[in-house]
C-alpha cells in the first residue's frame, strides 16, 4: 500500500513463523493480557496490511507508514486500545481513521459489526479489498468525515479514534450508547498525546488516563486521494 520502491526479499517459512512467534510474545511483555485480544492478533496477519518496502517490517513493534500520509500504528498500540476498549461478541463498534484496516480487523474478530470510516478513499477502497480477501464479512467500510461519526448507525456500543482530537468529538460522544465505551487520544498534534478511555454513564461521562501515545491528527473534511 506504500507504493513506493521494490519489496525486501521475502521471509522464508520458518523466519515468518520465528517473527509471529516473537511478535506474540512482545505483545505479552507490553501488558496484553486479554486472552481473545491475543488470539485475534494472532489470526490477523498484520503482514496482510504492510506492503512494499515495509513489508519485512511487519512483524515489528512500529508503526509504518501506508499511502495518504499515514501510518499503521505499532501492534502494541493496536493491543492494548483494543483491549482497552472491551469488546463483546454482541457489540457493534465504530472506528474513526480505517487506515490500513489492520484496526478494524482486529475488532471484526470481536465484534458483531465493525463500522470503519477514513477521510481518504484510496484507503477505503485498499482496506475493502483486502477485508474481502480475508472473508472479513462483518466490516463496512466508508469515506467519510470521522469527526461527524456515523449517526444513521447509531448508538454504537464502542467507539475508536485512530486519530487524535484536542477533545473528544461531541458527535461521537452523543452516538455512545449508554454504559458504552470509547478510547482515543487526545492532544495536540505537535506534541504527545494521552489515550483516554470514556465510558458514558446515565448521568455524563467518566474519563480515565491510559498512556502516553503518538498520532495523526483528527482532520475534518475528506482527503484528496
């Protein structure tokens, strides 16, 4: 999805199956203790979602980037928001930021319905392509402005931002059902940023501090590709 330069020579079986190994193990020493959450970054090949001149890379605890400017994020990340955010089988989640879709299939594994939407659609378009080819049968994917959310859809059970906003977005906070859950990071762009778990109760909002994270920042508007 890079689409920049040749690919690195391939990994043979046995180095692929080394590196799933260690990438598992890595996951574990950063705090994911979340037995579905593990086995979901397991059936999900984040090799699927890494293409080009990164595609050795893979396996590693980065984030790359993919088109548009963008990144995937570092599988750690990925983890421990997902985990974070506690998704059951009965839940239907909206992520905000599709990217590479490495995200949202990590959730499909979860979730009843992932709704996914990016401002860029060439992403959509290569996320979509590629959750049909991994019969990934429970995602939508959607050009959209995420920071209106998807109100034809609501209330969500969970919600994820793959961007950072300087605050939780107020349409996305009115389309949380109530004793739902979203996590995000919030701050400048320019600066590093905390991840926040909000869960919406029946009398507001109950905000918790999570880490220190690094994203993109949260764009209005659609992109240009």
């Amino acid at each position: 999805m890079t689409g920049c330069g040749a690919d690195e020579s391939p990994l043979s079986p046995a180095e692929l199956a080394e590196r799933k190994m260690q990438f598992l193990f890595h996951l574990r020493s950063k705090g994911v203790t979340d037995r579905r959450v593990l086995e979901a970054m397991e059936k999900i090949d984040r090799g699927a979602f890494v293409r080009g001149i990164f595609a050795a890379r893979a396996y590693e605890d980065m984030p790359l980037p993919i088109a548009c400017g963008q990144t995937i994020s570092q599988p750690s990340v990925v983890a421990l928001m997902t985990q974070a955010l506690d998704v059951h089988p009965r839940h239907k989640v909206l992520e905000i930021g599709t990217g590479s879709g490495y995200q949202a299939a990590i959730l499909s594994q979860l979730a009843r319905r992932v709704y996914t939407i990016d401002r860029f659609r060439k992403l959509v378009i290569a996320a979509r392509a590629l959750f049909e080819e991994l019969d990934l049968t429970n995602i939508t994917a959607i050009t959209a402005d995420g920071s209106h959310g998807l109100p034809e859809q609501a209330p969500f059970d969970r919600i994820i931002l793959t961007a950072a906003a300087e605050d939780p977005p107020s349409p996305l906070l009115a389309q949380l059902r109530v004793g739902g859950v979203m996590v995000l990071p919030v701050g400048q762009s320019d600066t590093v940023q905390n991840l926040i778990r909000v869960t919406r109760t029946e009398e507001g909002f109950d905000y918790a501090e999570l880490r220190q994270v690094r994203f993109v920042p949260l764009l209005e508007g659609l992109g240009n590709e």
